[in-house]
C-alpha cells in the first residue's frame, strides 16, 4: 500500500506512521518529495492494517495496491470457475439461458412456462416464492407452495431452478427445494445471508447492488467463498443512475471487467436491468456479446395479466424468437446456447 | 391513477384496459387526444391494481396519483411524531445529538466516550457491536461482549444506547439490551429484519440506502409501522454518486422534504456521508439549519487507533466545540440541543 | 397533459388553473378524485404552456404526454434516416466503423494511422484537432495545422474525416475542412454551437453528455435540426455513475432506446466510455449486437507515446483482430461491415 | 506522482517505464513488493507527464499526489480571496444575497424585482437575458433588450448585476452592461468561454456543471485564472443523481471542501438545485450554515406568471421572510448578510 502525508504533516507525525506500520512486520520506503512525503509498504495489503492507518494524524490518504479480495480473483486462481449445477455446466463455452416468471403466481402458471422454457432452449428455471418488493402492499410471493410448484415443474421438464432466498431461517427449505439459491440485489450486502449461504455449500447466483461498485460484488461473494463454498455465479442487473428512460442502467462493461479480474461465471438479468420489455431482446444479445455466460430472463404465459413485473416479462413468442437470435450470435462468437 | 395509452393502441386495447380497471370496482374517465387517449382512474391508488396493469398491451404508461405510503405520510397524521425513548423525546422541539465510536471496541473505550457524550450534551450514546463490513477482511465487532459494554455504558451514565441490528435471529436480545435498534444503509430494504422490527415495537433508527430515493425510505418504514411499531427516526447518510471526494454525498434536501412528507422524526448521518473528519462539523450545522431533528455523529478518544472509521471519527475536543456551535445554531432557530 | 392539483388546492385555485389552460385555445377535462382533481388538457403539448402554467398556485405536478421533441421523433419520422457522408452512408445496413487517434499530433501519426484505419476496413478516420480537456496545462490540439494534417490524409486514402468542433467562430473552417463535425459531450448543451452546426446544413456527430438523458439528447439534436439540418448521427458515449472502474458507465440500453424513439442513426464511442484498452473490444462487440449503426474506436500506432488518451487507445493489432471479430457478428444479425 | 505497475510487468517494462520518466528530468523511487512493483516519482506532477506514461505498456494505474490546479487552490493562495463587484466585497464576513427572476421577461417585471431585493436587503440583482435552454421551444429570453433593462435596474437602484453569457461573441456587450458575468452549469466546460472570461477579468461566476467532480469545478477555474482573471466567484447548484423528488441534488459538502481546497468564494444556487419552491427557505439556511458566502436565488412578483422556472421561484413575501430568518442565522454564526 501506499500512504500519502499531507503537506502539513510533521517529521513526528511521519515518524509514527513508519513506526506503526511497521510494528505489523511491513517494510516501510519513505519517499521524501518537495512538497509530500509517501511511504511505500511493502508485504501483505492486509485489510486491517489499512484501516487501523487510516484515522492517524497528518495522513491525506492511503491507497490500497492490492486488490481487497482473495479467492474471488483471477489473480489466485486463474482458470475460468465452471460450476455444476444439477448436470448443466455454467461458465464453460455453453451459455446458460435462465428464463421464467418473476413470480409463481399458481401450479398452472410455472409448469406451463417451464414447458416453454424447456422447449424453446432455455436450461433453467427460475421464479420467485419469496419477493422481496419496494412496497409492503405489492403481492410478496406464495411463500413454501411457490416452492413446491417450483419442485413440481422441475420433476416434469428436468430443468433445475433458481430463486431468490431472502431470510436466513430458510436456508435448509432452500437447500431442499432449488438448484442455484438467488440473492437479489437488495441483499447482495446481508452478510447475515450470505453467511449462511457460504455454509451450505448451495450453488448461489449473486446479483449486483443497485449502486455497489464492482469490487463491492467482489467481495460479497468473498464473504461466501470464505466459507468454503465456490459455487457462485455473479449478475449484473443494473446500477442506480440519474437516466430515467431505463428502471436501471445495465452495465455490460462490468460483465468484461468481471470476467478480466475474476474466474467466477458472469451473466446477466437484462429484465430487471432495463425494465421495459421492448429493450430486452436487445439487451440480452449485447450480453452475450460482451462475454456474459448467461442471461436470466423474465418471461410469462400472459404479461398482460402478470401479478408482479408485466411490463418488463416477454411473451413466449418473444422468448422464442430471441432464442433464434442468441443461437445465431452465440455461434459467431464461437459459442453455443 | 392516470393511463397513458400509446399512439398505437387499439380501440380494443382501449377497451380491454378500461374493463380490467373497472372489475376492480374503480371509475374510469378516458380523454380522448389527437394523438393519445389517457384514462383517468377514480378511487383508492391500490398499489396491486397499478401492478396488475402495468403489463397489458396498449399502455405506454401508468403514473400513480396518490403517494404509495400512507402510514408514513404526513397526509394522514399532520402532526409531529414524537418519540419516547427511555425519556428522551425525538422529533421535538428539542435536537438530539447521539454519538459515539463507529465500532465498540473494548469496555475502556465505550465508557470512556460515554463520559465524554453526556460532558458534552449529547443525549443518546451509538456504538457497534455487529458491524457489517464491505470486506470479510474487516473488523466486525464484538457481537454479545459489545452489546455488554454498551449496557454498563448506560447504567453508569444514564445515557440510552443505539446499536445496529443485522440478523433477525437476533431480535429479542437487542429489545433486551438496546434502547434504539438501528437498521444500517445495506439493510435499509431487508424486509425479514424491518418486518421483526415491527413486530417487536421497539424504537427503530432507519438509514436510507444509498441508491434508495426519498419514497423508498418511506416505503421501508412502511414495512415496520404495518406491523404496528410507529416509533420510527428516518436518518438520512448520504447517497451514491460519481463525486469521490466524499464517502457519499449527503443530500440535505431529503431531510426538509422528509419532513414535509411525513411525520417522521428525521436525523442525519454526517460521518457516514462524508466520511472526511474535518468536513463533518460545517455538515453538521447544515443538518440542523435544514431541519433535521438530531445528528448521529461518530467520535473516537484516540481516531489514530480506532478499528473501524479512523478518518471520519471526530475526536473529543473537535466534538466540544461542535456541540458549542450547535447550541448557538439551534437557539438561532428557535430550538435547542 | 395532464395536471395534477395538491389536496389542499382550493376550487378556485383549480378555477384559476382551468381558465388559464383554455386561455391558450385548450381544452379541460377535469377529474375530481376523491383525494385529488387532475386535468386532463387536450391539444398539442406546447412547451412553453406546461412551462407557463408551472408555477400556478395549488398545482402538485405536471405531467407532458407528449414527447417535448418532435423533428428528431420517430412517431413523425417513422422511417430510419440515411445520411450521407461524402459517399459513405451512415445509418443504413452496414455498418461504419470510425476509428483514429483522440489528437491529431503530427502529420506521419495521422497519415500512418489513417492508412491501417482503410487497411482495417475501417469507412472514417476520427482525430481531434481542437480538444477540449478537462486541464488547461493538457495538450490541447494542434488547432488549425491538425485540420490540415487530417485533410491531407483524407486525400491519400479517400477517407472522410470527423473532428471535433468546439468555437462557432471556427464554423466555415469545419465546413472546408471537415466531413463530420463532431459535438463533444461536454458542449452536447452548448445551444450557440449547435445553433451553427445547425444552419451550416453540415453532417454532424452529437455525443450525448455524460449527465444527459435520452430526452435531453434528443432535445440537443432538435436545437440543430430545427434550423434545418437533419444529418445528425447521435453518439452514445458513457454516463456519469458511481462506478469507477471505467471512465464513465456505458448505456448501451440508450442505443436500443434511442434506436426506437429517434429515425436517426446511432453510434457507440466505447473508448471514452469506458477508458480502459482491454474493455473496448468486448464493448464494442456489445454495441454492434445492440443495434449501434457504427463505433468511434481510438486506436494509435503507439499507445505508450499518444499524448492524449494512451491508456484507451487500440494498437493497430488488436484494432484488425477486433476488426474480424466484428465482421462475423454483423453477419450473425443481418448486417454487414 | 506513483506508478503502480501491473503484476504481469516485465523487468523490461519496468526499466522503460523508469527511463521515460527521468527523461522528464524527474527521479525515480522503484519498490520492488512482493506482488507488484511500485514506482514512487519526485518532482512537479506535470499534467502532461502523467498524461504521456499513461499509454505505457505494463503500467495499471498512475497516481497523482500533488493536485491538478495550481492557482485555484489554497496551498499556493491560503488567504481567502474577497472579490470586489463593483464596491459589494464576496468572500469576506458578509455573506452576499443575490436575488432576482430567472429570465427578464419585461422592464416592468425586473424593476419590480430589483426594488424588493433591494428592499429586503439583498446585495445583487440576477435576471437572464440569454437563456441556455433544455428545449429548443422554451422562452430562450430577451436577448441585449433584457441588459438594458437590467442596466435601467442598477441605475434605479444601485444593485450591481448578474446575468449568464453564453456565447464568446457577446463577451464586450457583457462586459460593458453587467457587474459579474455567469456562466452556466452546461457551459462550465465550455472552455472557449472560460479563456475569453479570463481574458477580459471581468468578475465571474462559475457554476459547477451537475456531473463534474469538485476537482473538474477547480480546473474550469483554473483555465480562467490562466489568463490572469482571479476574481471567480464558485457557484454549486446540485449534481444529477437518481433521485427525482429533486430537480438535482445540492451537495452541500461541496461548499465545505471548496472552502477547504480553494481560497475562493463559494456560493450556492438553492433554486436550480432543488426546483422546488417549498424546499429552498431551508436549503439556503443550510447552505449559510454550511459555509457559504453567498446566494443565488430565485425570486419573482408573481410565480404563477413567470417565463421561466416559476415552481422554483419564491414570491417576495416568502423571500422577505427568509431574509429574516438568514439574517439571525448569520448573527449566530459570526457572519452578517
């Protein structure tokens, strides 16, 4: 790391940075400039070490030359993560397509589109029993019989599911009833959650905080791979920014940075990105072209009459014809669906 | 509510959408344009009938009339909330300075600030003991030790204590031991903990995400005063944006219209928001000259040492004459500390 | 449009409002809500008669239905505009593909790299003349000599040029030297310069500035085709978020939008966007399969020496590999390079 | 200056990375860790240095210590500038109230306006005559008949003016007709404006653009300063974010950082800021408190009639009162108004 005094820093001031920082078994290389002085550590960038630094007097900043995580890094580990999820490879050359309802909203809803989704390609099934919504008086989810559709549809069709697991309490019922346990952007910060999810063990797909940067994602997924579980798959899915054309700004440069700085599969929900069905078709063939591994879509029998969503869920004729579309590029990009 | 259809719906678009909302026993009122045909929509804004809408073809928009928060809203409890908490009113006439270190760090510590927060005239002590950190690599707190040391903390002082709540799990033992139990930024939209929260009717400090809008805010404490629990402070600490010379910037504007919209007690968070020592006292004194009804502000015996938030942590003497200056603020407006 | 009156709007302040909407030969249809009355306004959405009635007593909001830009419209251009640039047709089927360094710096610079640009495939040579920095002691440009350099290049190759313009005084010397004038992000708002570009009846690039939304573009673009100009190519180059990873947050969901709300063509700049070397060619991949007409590419013979820009300038290897790759996905969508 | 060079750097890389920097004339300080290699420079940080390794292979990032504008900040200039418009000092003890219309709509309106502000005890008349405008079809003002209104207003009443240029051309009849010359939030990069600003040392005042970092602000200062022109008066007035309860955000910690960083006078814009009328009595209170040494504020003899901005313009009774209120808020803050 490296620690910049300030210009009114004094020789004592100085003295007992040195001291402190090597008290940690650092080597210290002051650097005496004409109007700052910067010490050079070198060793370990050891997050505490950092941060006990950084409230002392007479220092303007210190930055970091180590990136903060470990075992989410290309760096320590530096082949592509391919993680098996019921029999399907995620992160490999096949790119995964993960479509389904926001929802369960009834047996009849789920197992009508897992049908689709299995014929027109999709690989995963994905719906929500548990919604975590801004407001307290949208429809919140069928709770433990939203699982159990779920479970049904999987046993008729064969695809494994994925959804989103927002209380700490159901991680067993979730290790039970899912392939891939989703956190949703809302809690990609419960460390509480991710804890738990580290524990288990469980394929998990994380998804982006609205305004977490990419090596907030980063670590998140170091607070579960810390526990032993390397079975995560990140997601973007849009960033809080002032445009308000889009509900959020999907940012498909993450998706390159991401795959450039760590192993872990990358893929993306153009749905809850963008917001606005007629964007997605777009959006999810500009993923893929970035380099995504994935694509996790919403799409409904009827949007019209979707109890949560509508307006950003594809119809099945939709679905399919961007199933078209993603094969075609997919193979021009030397990769296949 | 109000429908935009789009220029290119149908007359049995229009029609199907006019007889959806009608089922719900709601009057219609379309506009006929040149270009575009609205539908005004009479009656309750049910946030399930915007939702169920919002998928059907022919729409372009739907834009709710009536706010989406109703418990929270000033419109339908005019007058001040003031809260009681163990003998403090907050949201009155009176301001409330509640201070203390970033993380407890040791008996030694806690009760040496303590001291220092009622010397001073502060009148709530804040401190953590569960501290959720970006990194695992960070400092987290000394989990049921610290809630300990905040506990003789207050006996010897009479000051009461806030302390932050991550784990619904741990519900009963932060009623037992904490007089105010704060919801951090990252949990702002962590329904599972807001709900327990609620459920407890316990006082509750709630911090804005920093992504969340000023409705979101109000929608999470929506989630707790559902549950019967209306002894709610809204603490506003500063949102996401590109400007990296602060942690966050804080938006002073979202504590006067907080105050407009509801009937919330509203607190502000400087340190967190800036996260820069020596920016923190002029950002103190434009909190309360916006409005707010108290501060949360972080100090430190020794910031040099501190374990978490050195940089942002003011020590006693710069909190001292802080606390000088506020006097002096608040008697120029017609309030005191 | 429709206006939407505060709770405690007293009749006649709603009076007052209906009478002055009619005053401008419009016509009112109040609806009188339980909580609220809204009216709707039939006629054409003038902006300066929402801009009128704004500051009206009682009134809450007021919301346009009507787009605010018409010319740069879609609805009243559905067909996409073709323009032509000295023989080269932007817009159209194929693909164009822009690529130069950020400044001109010297004649054997631009020469060499304008003949890998039509070597490459590339259909316009880019090269700042005049750069607008955010530093007054960065380069600025070699002013009027980068003209020339850049026109003696044209001449070798046959390339058209574009450069950037940032004086209206300079306006007839862009015109003679110059086939596409370039509109910086920073001055997407400089209405004096657009005014120029606009009666110059010359070909223009428009970039979208980094805190501009999609409507704010499209309004710029209106500035210039409102005194007759309709070759205007709209440029998507990055935004201003939290993330710093990259330079600025690419939106690539604004190509797709603006593609839908706007005839006119639609270019990417992913080096501005997101400021790193290794993130453009993923990145502009991603721009192509969004439905981009072309891409504004820096690249350089020698990234180690430009004097501007090196960190996300291509060398000429990796700009001719991009090249293929592009060549390939423009067949997979139908296009062609 | 520090060079952090990438892990993958070859001894190669590293020895031309140190021999390009001493061609500058500048020592190197290389420090070999255990990951990486850190190279520490001592010298002047010219711009144009860190500008010229940038491009260089095996370099991940550069780093800057000494800050980007040199005239602008404190460190070269500690004293606080007092800038002296026409006998009205700005940056001293008394904090200085401009007030007035958005645009000038009529003689009789700004001689209305100039009279109460003046009455109230404001210090400085501001009026648009040339109004930079989102849409090409809003009242974009009334050009140089609105100067010589403004000019009969400071006749009458003594009030020096303020008023936003826009086009280099008219920078005489602007320095001949007003007492500071504005330059708006679009134009504050608009550097062909700044330089004809510094060179004719008209006092100015310099908006903070709604995506530029406080460090840009300083810059655009900087390239008037260049030309010899130090009297700048520092104008925020809200950045863009997501929120949308507010037209922009005010960062008020942008007040206290500029107070810090420069020693020129800072002021703030409530009106463009927050856009809403209801908000600025208690955002201009907490800008004071903030350390501002002035105002910029929006005011009309009737809101529901102005041109230009009428939901954020106070009326005069509500300004009258405000200027009550600032004036014992002042008083406890050691200032005057």
């Amino acid at each position: 790391m490296i620690v910049v005094m300030s210009q009114e820093a004094t020789p004592e001031q100085i003295e007992a940075v040195l001291r402190k920082i090597e008290s940690f078994g650092l080597q210290t290389h002051p650097i005496y400039g004409v109007q700052k002085t910067v010490i050079g550590v070198i060793g370990d960038d050891k997050t505490k070490v950092v941060e006990t630094m950084a409230g002392y007097s007479g220092i303007e900043q210190i930055i970091p030359i180590l990136k903060p995580y470990k075992f989410a890094s290309r760096e320590t580990h530096p082949q592509n993560t391919v993680i098996d999820v019921s029999g399907i490879a995620i992160g490999g050359d096949k790119i995964a397509i993960m479509a389904g309802p926001c929802a369960v909203e009834s047996r009849e809803q789920i197992l009508n589109t897992a049908r689709l989704v299995k014929m027109a390609g999709g690989c995963i099934l994905r719906g929500g029993a548990y919604k975590p919504r801004t407001s307290p008086y949208s429809f919140q989810g069928l709770g433990e019989e939203g699982l159990k559709y779920l479970a049904e549809a999987r046993e008729e069709t064969g695809l494994p599911v994925i959804t989103e697991l927002t209380d700490p309490r159901n991680i067993d019922l979730f290790c039970e009833y899912t392939d891939i346990i989703q956190v949703g952007a809302r809690n990609m910060q419960n460390f509480v959650l991710l804890t738990e999810i580290g524990r288990s063990g469980h394929p998990a797909l994380l998804k982006r905080g609205p305004s977490s940067k990419i090596e907030d994602l980063l670590l998140a997924a170091e607070y579960i791979i810390k526990e032993g579980n390397l079975n995560i798959i990140l997601c973007e899915r849009g960033i809080s920014t002032f445009e308000t054309y889009t509900r959020n700004t999907l940012d498909l440069s993450a998706v390159a940075a991401l795959k450039q700085l760590s192993h872990l599969p990358v893929v993306v929900d153009p749905s809850h990105s963008v917001g606005v069905a007629n964007l997605i078709p777009a959006m999810s063939m500009a993923s893929i072209a970035a380099g995504a591994d994935g694509l996790l879509v919403e799409i409904h029998p009827n949007p019209n009459a979707a109890l949560c969503d509508g307006p950003q869920s594809l119809d099945f004729e939709t679905f399919t014809n961007l199933m078209h579309k993603l094969r075609k590029l997919a193979a021009a990009i030397g990769r296949d669906l």
